[in-house]
C-alpha cells in the first residue's frame, strides 16, 4: 500500500535539506551492494529523526538495528557536544562497511557500535537515555519496549518504525505473524499507562512515544 501518494512525497522531498554526501553514499551503496536494501531510512525519515534528535538535544540515544548506518548518523546529528549514540545489530558482515561510514561522518568516537543480540546487550547497559530508535525485527518489538521503558528519562521519547506495515495492519482476514506481532505491540502501546503515542505516517509509519 502507497502510505502517501507519489506526487505528495516527491514535494516533500523537494522541500528538505539536501542529504549530506556521507548519506546520499550510504543510500548508492546500499541500493546497490546490500541485501533488502529498503530497510534503509531514506532521506526523509532521516530528515525527520535529525530534527527529533536537534529538538531533544539528547545526552544518550539508543538505537536497536543499524543497517549500514544512515539513521544513527541522522539520530547523532542532534547530539549533546559529550553526548553518545548506542546502536545495536546482529549482522556482523556489514560491520566493517559501517564503522567506515561512521568513520567518514567524523562520529566514530561518538557511536558506540555493538554487534550482538539486542535482547542480551540492552541489560548490559546501564545507561539513562533521552531518545530510542528501535528499528529491527518485529517479532522482539514489544521485548525490547518492555526492556527499554525503565533506561528512558522521563519526558523522553521512544520511535519505534515499520508500525503500518505497508498497510498490512488494516487488512481484513488472515494475517501473516509479523502483522500480527505489529498490531499487537500497537494495541500494547496504545494501552501502556508510561507513555503517551501517536502514529506518524511517514514511509512505513512511525510510532513515537513519549515518556510519562
């Protein structure tokens, strides 16, 4: 399902910053050398996470599922001069190519990338965090809400992506198991009394979640 028409986006596109050279090369080289390559942000989505980042002025960002890197540079753009960005992802044949971007966006020293599973790793740190990007399989999502909630400040903010699933998630009849994982940490977020939500149609849709 087209979330917004062609014509629309192209316009909205139009009216952004341009991509900064380490993204547009992150967006070429993923398209063209990278498996399932639209689980990259873009440069939209990536617009919209910087300004949520520049407006929080995070001291620390948790990201869960990095990809080839494009939203953690976005996220890191609104950091704090001292502040730190934890991003966290299972596939280790992309970690060379990643750390290099990072290295070219001159915030090697201010991510910290960890290969691993995210479910194991984020008991390890024990970290306060203004803002959590959470972007990785959509079985574990309402896992990883439930061991998250308590290392976010309050008034901080939860972004959680893929939440329409292109549509899926109004489909009558039968569901396939990510639609329903999807529905449920939904409804489950709906529901939470620690946070209030709303969902952004942008791409694949967006659910972003306040601390109360």
């Amino acid at each position: 399902m087209e979330i917004i028409p062609k014509p629309i986006e192209d316009y909205l596109l139009a009216n952004i910053p341009e991509e900064l050279p380490v993204l547009k090369k992150i967006n070429r080289d993923t398209y063209a050398e990278v498996l399932m390559p639209r689980m990259l942000s873009g440069h939209y989505q990536g617009r919209l996470l910087s300004m949520f980042s520049k407006m929080i002025r995070p001291e620390n960002i948790l990201e869960i599922g990095t990809f080839t890197g494009y939203s953690a540079i976005c996220l890191a753009e609104g950091l704090q001069e001292s502040g730190k960005l934890y991003t966290i992802d299972i596939n280790e044949e992309l970690e060379a190519r990643v750390r290099g971007y990072f290295k070219e966006a001159g915030l090697d020293n201010k991510i910290e990338y960890l290969i691993g599973n995210a479910l194991e790793i984020i008991p390890s740190l024990n970290i306060n965090f203004d803002l959590v990007f959470v972007d990785a399989d959509k079985a574990n999502y309402s896992n990883y809400f439930d061991l998250v909630i308590n290392k976010v400040k309050k008034g901080g903010i939860i972004i959680a992506d893929n939440v329409l699933w292109s549509g899926k998630v109004i489909q009558e009849g039968k569901l396939d198991k990510d639609t329903e994982k999807i529905l449920n940490f939904n409804k489950k977020i709906q529901d939470h009394p620690e946070v209030e939500n709303l969902i952004l149609p942008v791409r694949d849709g967006l659910m972003v979640m306040r601390k109360l």
